[in-house]
C-alpha cells in the first residue's frame, strides 16, 4: 500500500515538472554577458559594486532631487543627518524605504551604569522639523546587574532631533553650494 502511494505521488508530480522545464524552455536562455549582469543589478559599468561611488547605495543617497531619493519615501538630507547625528552609537538596524533607523545600546565610558539607545524616524520627503521624529531610551544598571528602564529627560530627544535637523540643513547648503564640509 505504501509502494502504490509513492508511484501515484511521483506519478501526479511528474506532469508537474515536464510543464515547468518546458515553460523554462520557452523563455529561452539568456547569455550571461557581462552587458546582461550589468542590467541585471542596475549598475553603470562591471567594475560597479553596491557600495562603489556609482552603486546602488550611491544612487539612492545621491539622486539630483533634493527631496528624495530615488523614489524612496524620506528626505535624503535628514536621512544622512540622522546617520551622521547618531554614528556616535552602533546601529541595530536602518530601512530608508520605512525612513526608521534604530540604534543598539550604547554606554558612555564616564556613565557604564548607565546606557542609552536611540530611535529616529523620518516620515515625509520634505526637510522639515515634522518629518523628524526621534525617540531616546535610557536604562540604568541595578545592584543586581539587571538593566532597568529609566525616564528620559524630555529636551534629550529635541536636543537630538535639533542636531539632526542643523545638519540635515548643512548638507543641503553643501549640495545647493557645490561646495564639501
């Protein structure tokens, strides 16, 4: 009985896999020319990489459009801003198309006892002050070594938000000017 299911299971699959190597056949085989891998990523030249100056990253960040970039739905000024503001802590994560970037625990060496952790979101393609918002955690070491949440002064997150947006500012007169920082 065991025997007969295996056929009628490799019996009903077989079909199934003659339509889909045909289907592969009837597309036809692309030739992998370095032109075709070039298309394929969306890249300028062969020697491009995702990071290089003419890569993927490079192109999103680096769009000729002051509001956006690429199509993505932040503003590229307060975006690298914020990346910029915040480097002083080790990034968890990043998603420009959410516009969140969220920092890992960081402690300074004058306070172990005591850590912070940082959440910058950028809702809009405008460089405005609403399309910042910033969220600072803080969490302190008990004597039991157990890390307890602990209150925020509320003018630390302004005081963070107030930075990202000077120097999302400068990057823009950077880029208008012509001229580097």
């Amino acid at each position: 009985m065991v025997h007969l299911k295996s056929i009628m299971y490799i019996a009903a699959g077989f079909p199934l896999m003659i339509a889909a190597s045909c289907a592969v056949l009837e597309q036809g085989v692309v030739e992998n020319t370095p032109t075709n891998k070039v298309e394929s990523r969306g890249f300028d030249s062969p020697n491009d990489s995702i990071t290089s100056e003419n890569g993927f990253i490079s192109n999103i960040l680096n769009s000729g459009n002051d509001t956006q970039a690429d199509g993505l739905p932040v503003n590229k000024f307060l975006w690298r801003a914020s990346l910029d503001t915040l480097s002083f802590l080790p990034l968890a994560s990043t998603d420009p198309f959410s516009g969140i970037i969220t920092t890992e625990w960081g402690a300074s060496p004058a306070t172990p006892d005591e850590r912070v952790r940082v959440t910058a979101r950028i809702d809009g393609k405008e460089l405005t002050a609403r399309a910042l918002s910033v969220s600072v955690f803080r969490e302190t070491l008990s004597e039991s070594g157990a890390w307890i949440s602990a209150s925020v002064n509320p003018q630390t997150s302004q005081q963070v938000k107030d930075k990202i947006l000077l120097r999302a500012r400068e990057l823009r007169v950077v880029e208008l000017d012509g001229s580097s920082l």
